[in-house]
C-alpha cells in the first residue's frame, strides 16, 4: 500500500475497510472500486453485497480525513466482478486487496454496444485504449486512419463520456455505442470527405460487418 492513512477513505458500513481508489458515474452508480482490509472483514463486504435483507449493502458511505462522504452504489452486485491480492508485509500486517469493478470494465457487452475504459488521470494514451476498446466494442469496419475523427465524433455525440466521480489516480470513460446513429454519423462524414474511404463517396455503402 503506498498511500499514508490521511490519503484513506474508510467504509462507514464495514470497520476496518479502507479504500484508496473509486471510479463511479453521474448517478454515484460503481464502475470500479479498490478496497483494503482483514480477510474477514472483507469476506464481510462481499457476503452484504449479495444478501437480500436488511443486512444488504445497497450503499457504500466512504469518509475521507475531512469528515467529507463520499456515497457510491453497488446495484445489480451480479453486475460486478472481483479480485482479490493477499499483502504479507504491509505496515497494517496481513491485508487483502480487493478490486470491484462493472464487468463491462473488463469485457465490453458487444451486444449492447457498452464498455468502460478505466485509465490513469492525465494518461496521454488514452485515445489510443478508447480506440482499441471501440474496436472491441463493436462490428463497424473502422478504418485505422479515422480514429481521431471517430473519437471526436463519439465524444460530441455522447457516445463516449468521460465518468465524472471518482477519488485515487484513476479515472474512466464510458462507452455506449446506438449503432444506427454511429453509422449514419460516419457515412455522412465520408461524403463530407471528413473520411478517407477506399469507396467513393457516390458509392459508400457503409455497413456493420458480421460478428464472427
């Protein structure tokens, strides 16, 4: 752990689970959470996480040093997934370290065109990964000399949205692609000659190839 206790912010549901790092939507809904704390105190935070009853986390209340809150919500937990390190040797002794993430921060949902990009704050690279996550994404045949037309293109549209809350040296981008849209947005740029197609523009048929 290479934050001091001050840089901490620490579970008011659960004693003893400290956080370092959360990225969340507008809607304070989790896209990625990283967690410290003993076995069974985390062991705790999972098992809540799935109950059904009054026992259930439907929220998680993080404090900082300043007494400031810092609100974030679990919902669908079917929609999270997990990782977990054991740390032998830390000033605190024996800590796991858990991760929680949407799942969509680790294999896009291709079906419904989303996907989150979780990036280091002030990355240079960033649309580089959120081109890379876009072809993942989608079935489109984007042609690698479009990408920062394309990105342009997503941002403006609100296609690709950067997540707002978040506390630790990440960030994240959202992806949520309305196909239709996307498709007439770049056939329209290819007639504006915005787009380079190997087509003329006369004659561009821009349409979604087949999923393998």
């Amino acid at each position: 752990m290479d934050c001091t206790m001050s840089d901490l912010l620490q579970l008011a549901e659960i004693p003893h689970i400290m956080a370092d790092s959360y990225v969340c939507d507008e809607r304070r809904s989790l896209a990625f959470l990283s967690v410290w704390g003993r076995d069974t105190a985390v062991q705790e935070l999972l098992a809540r996480l799935t109950l059904k009853n009054e026992d259930a986390l439907t929220q998680l209340t993080l404090t900082d040093a300043a007494l400031h809150e810092h609100m974030l919500f679990p919902g669908n937990t079917g929609n999270l997934d997990k990782r977990t390190s054991r740390h032998q040797r830390t000033r605190f002794g024996t800590l796991i370290h858990l991760w929680l993430f949407d799942k969509r921060c680790l294999i896009p949902d291709r079906a419904n065109g989303q996907a989150i990009l979780l990036v280091k704050r002030d990355d240079p690279h960033w649309r580089e990964r959120a081109w890379t996550l876009l072809q993942e994404t989608t079935t489109l045949p984007l042609l690698a000399h479009w990408q920062e037309r394309i990105l342009t293109l997503l941002q403006s549209s609100r296609m690709l949205t950067p997540l707002p809350g978040g506390y630790g040296p990440l960030t994240g981008w959202q992806l949520s692609l309305d196909i239709p849209r996307l498709t007439g947005l770049i056939r329209e740029a290819i007639l504006m000659k915005e787009l380079h197609s190997t087509l003329r523009p006369d004659e561009a048929d821009f349409q979604p190839r087949h999923a393998a």
